[in-house]
C-alpha cells in the first residue's frame, strides 16, 4: 500500500525527501532549495510518468504546498 502524504503541513525539505524517495527511479533533482520549488516542479511536471498522472504545472500556484497538494491529488 501507497503511503499518501499531505504536503500542506510539511516543512518543503521533508516533502522533497519523501517524493524523491518514492519516485527515486525517476531520479529527481533533489535536494533544491524552497525559494526554487517552481524549477523543482516544473522538472517534474516535464518526466512523463508524472504528464501521464496528470500533474499540474506550477505557474498559476502561489505557494508550493498548494502545488504540492494538486500534485499529491494527481499522483494518488
């Protein structure tokens, strides 16, 4: 069974950890920095696994949890 996390309490460091973790065979670029967590979520709305999900880009999101849960909502 899939852990599913909630990233809207998460420090981004931890979320990161957890996702690069999860999907460590599409080897994403990690750690990174919060202030660049659009370039984090853009490298990997551009992997086709996570196209195929569905996976939102960032533009349009003001803060990273907000992505992070649209994400969350399109992997799961």
């Amino acid at each position: 069974m899939t852990q599913i996390y909630d990233p809207r309490n998460m420090e981004w460091s931890y979320w990161t950890a957890l996702i690069a973790e999860q999907y460590e065979a599409q080897q994403l670029t990690w750690p990174v920095p919060e202030e660049k967590w659009q370039d984090f979520a853009l490298s990997v709305c551009s992997i086709a696994l996570f196209n195929n999900y569905g996976v939102p880009s960032p533009i349009g999101f003001d803060r990273w949890q907000d992505w992070a849960f649209a994400y969350t909502n399109a992997v799961n």
